[in-house]
C-alpha cells in the first residue's frame, strides 16, 4: 500500500516538475541589463567587451581611466553579490582570454590565461597524468574568478588556492603590467588574491601542479554528534586520505541530525587507461528531477536524502581519478525560474565546534521557514596568506543551497534569517564566504573579516581613482 503511495507521489510530482519547469520560464534581460546566476540584482551597464588579448586590454582599462569611467572584470559570472558588473560600468568578459600557454610535466606547473576554465587546464595536464592541487569540486569555474574568491575544494593536505599560486601579473589603473609573488610586488599577492576583482585585471597565473593519482572511494553513514571524532580520527588522521566532503541532512524526518561522508583514499592498485579518461557531466535528468522534488516538500527532501543515501553508498569502493574528483556533475544543478530564484551562502566554523554549532543552527532553523536543499561539508585549513582570508584556523565549511522568491518580501525573509544565522556562526568564531549574495551587514563583515577596513583602504590607495568597481564595493567598501 505505501509503496504505490510513494510511486503515485512520484509521478505526480514529476508530472508537475515538467509542467512548472516549462511554463515558468524566466523572462530575457533587456538589452544594456546584466546579472548573475542568482537573478537578483540586474544592472544597467555601459556595455560588454570580449578580452582577447593584452594591449586590448590595456586600452580598455585606460580609456575608462581618462573617461571617469569603471571596469569590471567577469567570468562565468558564479558569483552572486554582484561582483562581476557596476552600474552603467564597461565589463571585460574575459572568458575569451582563456590560453594554456604552458605545462611543464618537470616543475609540474602550468602557465594559464585567466579566463580559461578548470576544465582547460585539465584538457591540457591530463595526458601528462598531472592534476591541480586545488580547486572548487566542479571544473566550470574560470580561474580568474576562482582567485579573486580564493577558492577552495576537497583536498585535505593543501589550503587554499592561494597557496598553489607562484605568480601573476596583473594589469593595474594605469595601464601598467606587473609581476606579483611572494618575492616581486609582494605586498600585493595577499590583496589581488581573494580580492574579488578590486585591484586590476589578472593577466596570466602559474600555477603548481601535483600527480593525478588514483583513489578509492569509501563511504560512511553517521549521527551528526560522531562526524568531528570521526573526521579527525579516520580522516584526516589518516595518511591515506587525500580528499574528503560530507553532506548533512536537510532533511524534516532526520534534520541536521544523519551525516554521510565521502573519502577518496590512496590506493596500491594501478591507474587504467579508462581510469585516466575525464568524465562528462552525463545527463542531469534524474539528479535535477529528484533535486527538483526536494524543492517543494517536505516529503520530497525526504525521499531525496534517502535516493542520496543510496547513490553514495553505491560510490564505496569505487576508483576514481583526482582530476575526475575535481569534475563532478553540476548540470543538474541548474535552475531557471521565473518566480524563485537559488542561492549559495558558505559559513565556516572551527572544527571543534562542530557539533555545538550544529546544535544552535538547528535550534534556530526549526523555528524559520528558509527552504534549505542542501548542506555539504568541506575541510579548509588555516590560511595565513589572504588578507580576507576566510578561514582563521583549521575550519569546516558548509556549503548551503538555499531556495526563495525573487519578490521584496522573500528576499528580506531570506535576508533576516541568513543575517541571524551569520550572527550564530560568528558567535562560534567562525565567518561566511563573500562571493555570495550580500545579506549580511557591514559590521558582520568586519567581525568575520577583521582586516576589512584595511583591505578597502589599500584597494582606494591603489587605484585612486576607482577605475575598478563592482556592485559588492559599493555595498559594503564605500
């Protein structure tokens, strides 16, 4: 009887995904309006330019100095406070200057331009049987944009992505190009990095490189209250363990309650040829469908985790590539809705206080109504090399897809209950990610990033006539 409950329940819910998904497709921008992957904040801008090459670029850059005007720098526009575009502001979509200029399979490095994706690089260092060392869990992130956020992934044993950097150049207000390291122009490596566009155009990066090694994936289910002992204990105590990501329930029936996790373990056995072959993103219909059923129940988050549950238990003993970890599906992902519109916020907390943290955000999201899809769980070690830097000690990162209206009152809903769950994750010495839509105050701000004011007024000393810009200065830097 419940089984042809549930199946009943299914179909019609796919029914209604497909009829939904067809009728409420979202309306084109006007011409002159730019925005992002969230929707929320469409501008008006002067116009888009396509960045091909250096002196081009240089150009733009100094025609927008002598006419008063502003330059912002986009690249698979990810990010969601607006730090891609400015008002009636010339943006630079640099998705065009995208050359892998160099692999060196002796130094293990690769000289890239910045509006290459990932996935370039990994084109170009695959047949070497080289790897990044760090970078988001998806390849569709240019890199430019992933070092302006200072990005970070799976892996265990390196930091951030600043910390796989030898050197860039970058092209300033001026019309100057500059090497910047931690030996050449170094007093502005911590600022560019994690500086969300702020400070001229990067140009060219090398980057360091590791071996593509094979892992075998283990899998394991665990209350929530084990998941910190466990994680210290059999992972990253564990030599063998390379790379690692956790999901928390959302869960009603087991809410913030049901950990899985995920670990990418050091293996004796041979990389194959097919072993060595970089997966697609296959066809995103039955992870976007049962992503889509979480959307608007409670029983559909719940079947959800459930058909998570399954599909990660199927992973254990599985033997993937470490180029292949860093490729992981994201069409499903995708969501294009006249009405709603999905966003990401990230909070980091020491790894000591997990379990409290949990205890507190839970207690408080019992109480709200924030449609939450899905909490995944990556380790970040200290960085002391970003001014903003986001992780002050060894920390946990939570990962947060959220769904809400795009209408005024959804937004000051989901605006009021991420300020407050901010308030609680500062309380746990903890911070919040800035690439993200800017729900949070500028004191919030400045608590989680105690170098903001120092940060804001080394970015006006450099470029003194704000040549650079973006909507996320003008929230929360001027």
């Amino acid at each position: 009887m419940w089984k042809k409950i549930s199946i009943g329940f299914i179909l019609i819910t796919v029914f209604v995904i497909v009829f939904y998904t067809l009728w409420n497709k979202p309306i084109s921008l006007k011409d002159g309006m730019i925005d992002d992957v969230a929707h929320l904040l469409p501008t008006k801008i002067d116009r888009i330019v396509k960045g091909k090459e250096v002196e081009q670029l240089r150009k733009i850059v100094l025609d927008a100095n002598s006419q008063h005007k502003t330059v912002s720098i986009a690249g698979e526009r990810h990010s969601q406070g607006g730090h891609t575009y400015y008002k009636d502001g010339v943006v630079i979509d640099m998705k065009t200057f995208n050359k892998v200029k160099k692999v060196d399979p002796i130094k293990k490095t690769v000289v890239v331009q910045s509006g290459a994706t990932w996935g370039d690089i990994q084109e170009a260092i695959n047949p070497y049987n080289l790897a990044l060392k760090v970078t988001q869990s998806q390849e569709i992130f240019s890199v430019g944009g992933s070092l302006s956020v200072n990005a970070h992934g799976r892996d265990l044993r390196n930091h951030s992505l600043a910390s796989t950097v030898n050197w860039f150049t970058l092209l300033q207000a001026d019309g100057n190009i500059i090497k910047v390291s931690r030996t050449e122009n170094s007093e502005l490596f911590s600022y560019v990095l994690g500086g969300y566009g702020l400070f001229g155009i990067i140009l060219d990066v090398e980057l360091q490189l590791t071996d593509n090694e094979l892992y075998k994936i283990e899998t394991s289910t665990m209350e929530y209250d084990e998941y910190s002992s466990y994680f210290k204990s059999e992972v990253l105590g564990n030599k063998d363990a390379k790379m690692h990501i956790g999901r928390i329930s959302v869960a009603p029936d087991s809410f913030l309650d049901k950990v899985y996790s995920i670990n990418y373990m050091d293996t004796s056995r041979k990389m194959t040829k097919s072993d060595k072959e970089l997966k697609e993103d296959k066809s995103a219909f039955f992870p976007k469908l049962a992503l889509g059923m979480s959307r608007g129940s409670d029983q559909g988050k719940n079947i959800f985790w459930d058909i998570q549950y399954y599909f990660i238990d199927a992973l254990d003993g599985n033997f993937e590539s470490r180029n292949n970890v860093m490729r992981s599906e994201s069409k499903f992902m995708e969501f294009e809705d006249r009405q709603d519109t999905q966003v990401l916020q990230e909070f980091f907390v020491p790894v000591d206080e997990f379990i409290p943290y949990i205890d507190d955000v839970r207690e408080y999201l019992e109480s709200e109504n924030l449609n939450v899809l899905n909490i995944t769980i990556r380790y970040v070690e200290k960085d002391d090399e970003t001014v903003m830097n986001y992780a002050k000690e060894d920390m946990f990162a939570f990962v947060i897809l959220i769904q809400h209206g795009r209408d005024q009152k959804s937004i000051q809903y989901a605006k009021e209950v991420v300020r407050k769950w901010t308030d609680i994750t500062i309380q746990h010495d903890g911070s919040y990610y800035l690439p993200y839509y800017p729900y949070q105050t500028k004191q919030q701000m400045k608590l989680a990033y105690p170098r903001t004011n120092e940060f804001f007024n080394m970015k006006r000393e450099f470029d003194q006539n704000g040549v650079f810009m973006n909507t996320f200065y003008k929230n929360y830097g001027e």
